[in-house]
C-alpha cells in the first residue's frame, strides 16, 4: 500500500516564549549598561549572547518536522545533522490530546502518544495548531493501520 502524507507541521515558537523574553530582557539591560558606563560600547558585544540564545532557540525548533503519513509519524530533527525517527502508527497504544491554559489562549494543543516502541515509550508532539481534525487523522490512521497490520492488544495483570 502507498504511504500518503496527511500532515505536516511544525512546533509553534510560543514555546520558547519564556527564552525570547529572558533574552530580551538581559538585551535591555546590557544596553542600558552600555549608556550608563563610560566603556559602554565595549558591552554591547555581550548582545550576542542572549540574541545568539534565543536564534539558536528559534532555529532548533524550526528544524523540528513532523510528518504524519498512513503507516507511520516520522520526525525530522537537527540543524547542522538531520535525525529522522520513525514511529510506526501500528505501535501506537493510546493517544491523549492536552490543552493547558496557556496553549489554550493561543489556540495551540500538544499530543501525546503512548506506544509499544522501546526506544520512543511517549511521544510528545508539543504546541501545534488545535484541530480536532487532525486529533481525528491521527486516531483514524492508527487504528486502521493496526487493523491492517493484525495488531492486537492483550492487557495482563
């Protein structure tokens, strides 16, 4: 069977919220810093550092795909190296979708998966757009393919 692309996303920047702000912070205070001491302009370079924090904050993030197709939910990850992950959707043993408060106010959700896989036992799939459709597409797909797959699950106690 043909594996066909269902969605592809990526992480939201809301999430280095917290990074962005410390940076802009520190960034204040270090020009400010630099108007007030007589060797002021020397400080300006320190500005690399929080500015340099938070790009290589905002770049680690954007290299984070995620492409979730018919059989499987592959994960691109790296910004010099490329990691791809593989997790077969068969393996997938339940699914939790979670909006906390602050994700909420900004539309955004994380997905949760638990699996049977040894190296990856959760997956979490943080700060993407909430869409009840796509939580649709990953549940309609991971049962269809443990259909096809004959997988079943036998809880022992």
């Amino acid at each position: 069977m043909a594996e066909d692309t269902l969605w592809t996303g990526r992480s939201s920047q809301w999430t280095n919220a917290g990074v962005y702000l410390l940076a802009l912070i520190v960034g204040a205070a270090i020009v400010a810093a630099s108007l007030i001491f007589p060797f002021g302009p020397l400080l300006l370079v320190l500005l690399v550092l929080p500015l340099g924090w938070a790009f290589w904050r905002w770049l680690t993030l954007r290299s984070r795909v995620y492409n979730l197709t018919s059989e499987r939910l592959l994960i691109e990850s790296g910004v010099f190296n490329k990691t791809t992950e593989t997790l077969e959707l068969y393996r997938v043993r339940d699914l939790q979708v979670e909006e906390p408060f602050t994700l909420r106010l900004i539309g955004l959700q994380n997905i949760r998966l638990m699996t049977t896989d040894s190296s990856t036992p959760q997956l979490l799939v943080p700060a993407i757009p909430a869409n009840a459709a796509l939580r649709d597409k990953f549940r309609q797909h991971i049962e269809e393919c443990r259909v096809r797959k004959r997988v079943r699950e036998i809880d022992v106690e």
